[in-house]
C-alpha cells in the first residue's frame, strides 16, 4: 500500500527531516542583516577590533568567557563586519543544534519524535531571537545540546563520545557564565551515575582508563575558567537584576512562545500564549513520562534532562535572592529550552490520537507565528543603523553624544573607530548631582578610553551642533543638567525615524 512505501532518503537521512533543518535554516537565515545591531552586539564588534591577547584580557573587565569572541574574530577573517557578517556564528551555531537534536532523537525515540522536536526546535522564538544575535548564546546552546547528547551516548557504552562530551564541556564553560554552571551539573551526573551502578553490583558500561581520562580531561578544560570568574567574582553586567518569583514564570513563558517584548501577542487573544505554555507543559510531562516507563537507563536520562532545566535557574534564582546580587539574566538558560523541547517532542509523538496532536500543534503554533509575524516585520531592536546613517558627515562643527554611556557601542559600530563620542552623567548619585561631560574615544587595537572633560575643550569651542543619540525623552528631561557650554550649541535628536532639532 502507498502508506507503507519508505520514505525518500538523501545522504541516508529522511527528506522529512532534512525538511525541518530547512525550514529551521530559513526561519534564522531570514532577515539577518535586517535588525540593527545593538548595544551588546556593538559590544561584540568592539571586542574583537583587539587582538587575541587582547581579547583574553578583555575577559578580565567583562564578565563573558573569551569563546564566543575569538569565534566572532576568525569568522570575520572571512565574512564582511556587516549585521548579516556579525550573527553568522550565532546563526550556525542555532542551525548545528537542531541538526543534533533531531539526528539523537531519531537514533533513540524514532523517526516520529525527531520530527516533532525538530518542528518545536525548529520554529522556537527563543532560539530563533538568539540566532540572530551576534552573542554567545546560541553558541552556548549547541555546545550545551551536544554535551547532553554526547554523555547520554557514551553512558550508553559508546566510548568514542567521550571525546564529544570533552569538547563540548570544555567549550561551554569557555563560553558563558552558565555553560561553567552546566559543566559542574554534567560532571556531577557523570559521577553520580557511576557511583549509582557500583553501589548497585552493577557493570559500568566504560571501562575507567576513559572514564577517568575524560573526567580529567572535563576538569582540567574548565580550570582555567574556574580562575577567570575567581578574578572577576566582584564585577557586575549590565541588565541584570535581583529576581522575583515572577521572572520564572516569564523564563516559562519565554521557553514556550519567546521573549515577550519581540515576540508579543501580535493580534491574538491576551491569554494564548498561557494556553501555549500549559501545552508545552503537558507536553513535557507526558515526554517524562515515556522516558520513566521505558527502562532504568532512560529514567536516568530523565533525571539528567530534568535537573539541566530545573537546577541552573533555580540555583541561579536562590544565590541571587539571599545574596542580593543581580544575576539574573533570562537569555542565559536558551539551552535548557532545547532539552524542554525534546520531552516535548517525545510526549507529543507518543500521543496516540491525531486530532489531539492536532489541537496541541495549533495551540502551540497560534502563539509562535502571530510572535514571528511581529518579529519579522515590526520590532527592531535599535534605531541605530537609521539614525547613524542620517547623520551628516561629521565635521568639527558637529558632534555626537550618546545618552547614556552605554550607546557608544552602537555609535562605534556605525560611525567606526576614529570618531570621538561625548557623553554627559552625573558625577554621583542623585538627579540633583552635578554633571560633568565624558569624552569616548577608542583607536584600532585598544579598548575605548573614556575620559573627563570640560567645557574649556579645545574641541568643543568650534561646535555648533549637538547629534545626541539615545532616548528624545530623556534627553529633554536630562538636558537642564548637561553643562552650560553644551546648552548653547544646537541640539538634535532622533526620533520619529528622522533627525530633528530639541525644541521643535
């Protein structure tokens, strides 16, 4: 019968998946170069201007492992530094990870499933928003994903993969704050595995030679990370904040149908992306429940799933809310998505009635492509490329100030190295503290300089035009504080898609 007839294969894997991995690559290939690059991508470009060395020490200012970096510096060997040039680590990154999604869940819970978890990989907001980023997190995720899987297969008996877990542990720690988090719970799984089957009489399934060459290997990779976040154990990021009970529900949320702000509930009702999550949810629990019900080996690949979603969040969360530190930042935990969309996918498959799947398809899908639609056609990440490229050309008669500090980086990416940024910001806490203005400048080769400065600046005496770029409103509110030499200039502002004067 026609049903029964095998699926077309190229290369030896099913067009059916191959089909996926190309709707995946299409969603994050779309529109690339299309988004402005924004503060931290700016960052991005900053950082590797420096030389490697340079980009080493960097790590010891920033609080981000030099990885990700050093990626972002060969590929540019090669790419253009344009926004497309900039993100295609990132989006080969996200691409590699479904690729090893699917390939492991095809090889342990058959064809059907891959395909859902690759459809849930595949069309993820969250995934597909850092793929587009020129950050480290989508590296992060597929060096997370591999991780998983490698260990999975070498406990399985598969001695080779060993060397896989290595590197990929290794990289994770290299790469983000988190990935050295995910390194600790991988080794601890690793061992506690083994001193499981001991206790219990039973065979380990490697011999210890391996084992212990690549626990050696593991520690020995993420040492020196180890080190790095010992130096920098008092510096701070940006956009962080002490977590509330509430921000796990947002990291749910976020896991389910994307991050809120780029993909909202674009012209759907307010409660559909909760209706998405519990699915999501049900999903996962009903995937739990095929791993529990299969054999001892998959209920510790359970256990190992589980406390990879749960415990770096919730860890994370604890330290934060009894120290008082802010370290909460959402985009950190994209890998453990991946592992919630493989117990989705699993307990989706699993679902024997085909309308139910259907129904739990469309609540799902609903939420995702009314996001995506948004996404990809209204939210910007930044008016960065539309206002810096309406500046007029930069002479001694104008000037560009960013407002706050922090948009240098986006002005450097745009404007490139040689322009000097002004800024102005209190001299101390208060609304009611003096001002005083910062200079920014940066050379080839070096990280920026920023410096005080005066009205008495030789090169300010000649200005006639203020560009201030940030946001018009706080601009107009800040402006009575900025020193009296710049309040005499002509001050203009973006918004509204154009330049145009302050007082207009």
């Amino acid at each position: 019968m026609a049903e029964n007839k095998p699926e077309k294969r190229i290369l030896g894997v099913r067009c059916s998946l191959l089909t996926i991995l190309l709707l995946g690559s299409v969603l994050r290939f779309l529109y690339l170069g299309r988004q402005s690059v924004w503060v931290d991508e700016g960052f991005s470009w900053l950082a590797v201007q420096l030389s490697f060395w340079g980009v080493t020490r960097l790590s010891l200012y920033d609080v981000h492992p030099p990885l990700y970096y050093y990626l972002l510096k060969v590929s540019l060997w090669f790419l253009p530094d344009t926004e497309f040039g900039m993100r295609f680590v990132s989006v080969l990154s996200s691409v590699a990870t479904l690729a090893v999604m699917m390939a492991f869940v095809n090889r342990r819970w058959g064809h059907r499933a891959a395909c859902y978890v690759g459809l849930l990989a595949a069309v993820s907001p969250f995934d597909i928003y850092y793929a587009q980023e020129a950050r480290m997190y989508a590296l992060l995720a597929f060096l997370f994903v591999l991780a998983f899987t490698e260990l999975v297969e070498a406990l399985d008996g598969k001695t080779v993969h060993l060397i896989g877990w290595v590197a990929a542990t290794t990289g994770m720690a290299w790469t983000y704050a988190y990935g050295l988090l995910a390194a600790f719970l991988q080794i601890g799984f690793f061992v506690l595995y083994w001193a499981w089957q001991r206790l219990r009489g039973r065979p380990f399934p490697l011999r210890p030679k391996p084992v212990l060459a690549a626990l050696a290997g593991a520690l020995l990779g993420i040492a020196p990370i180890v080190y790095l976040f010992y130096r920098i154990r008092h510096n701070e990021s940006g956009s962080v904040w002490a977590p509330a009970v509430s921000d796990l529900l947002v990291l749910v949320r976020w896991w389910a149908t994307g991050p809120t702000d780029a993909f909202p509930a674009f012209r759907i009702p307010w409660w559909a992306p909760d209706v998405s999550t519990a699915v999501m949810i049900g999903c996962v629990v009903l995937g739990a429940r095929q791993l529990w019900r299969r054999d001892e080996f998959h209920r510790w690949i359970l256990y190992f799933a589980a406390a990879l979603i749960v415990l770096p969040p919730a860890m994370v969360f604890a330290y934060s809310t009894l120290s008082g530190h802010p370290f909460w930042l959402t985009r950190g935990f994209l890998p453990a998505a991946h592992i919630l969309y493989l117990l989705a996918g699993v307990g989706l498959s699993a679902v024997g009635s085909r309308a139910l799947r259907g129904i739990a398809i469309v609540a799902l899908g609903v939420s995702i492509v009314a996001g995506e639609m948004f996404y990809y056609t209204r939210f910007e990440k930044s008016p960065a490329a539309s206002a810096f490229h309406s500046l007029p050309p930069i002479t001694p008669q104008r000037v560009v100030m960013v407002n706050p500090l922090w948009l240098d980086n986006e002005a450097f990416y745009y404007l490139r190295a040689q322009t000097t940024l002004w800024s102005a910001e209190p001299t101390s806490a208060g609304e009611n503290s003096p001002w005083r203005l910062l200079c920014i400048t940066r050379r080839n080769g070096e990280r920026r300089r920023i410096t005080w400065a005066t009205c008495d600046e030789e090169s300010l005496q000649a200005v006639s035009d203020v560009y201030a770029y940030g946001d018009a409103s706080e601009i107009r509110t800040n402006r009575i504080h900025w020193p009296s030499c710049l309040l005499t200039k002509k001050i203009w502002v973006f918004e509204r898609s154009r330049w145009h004067l302050l007082d207009e």
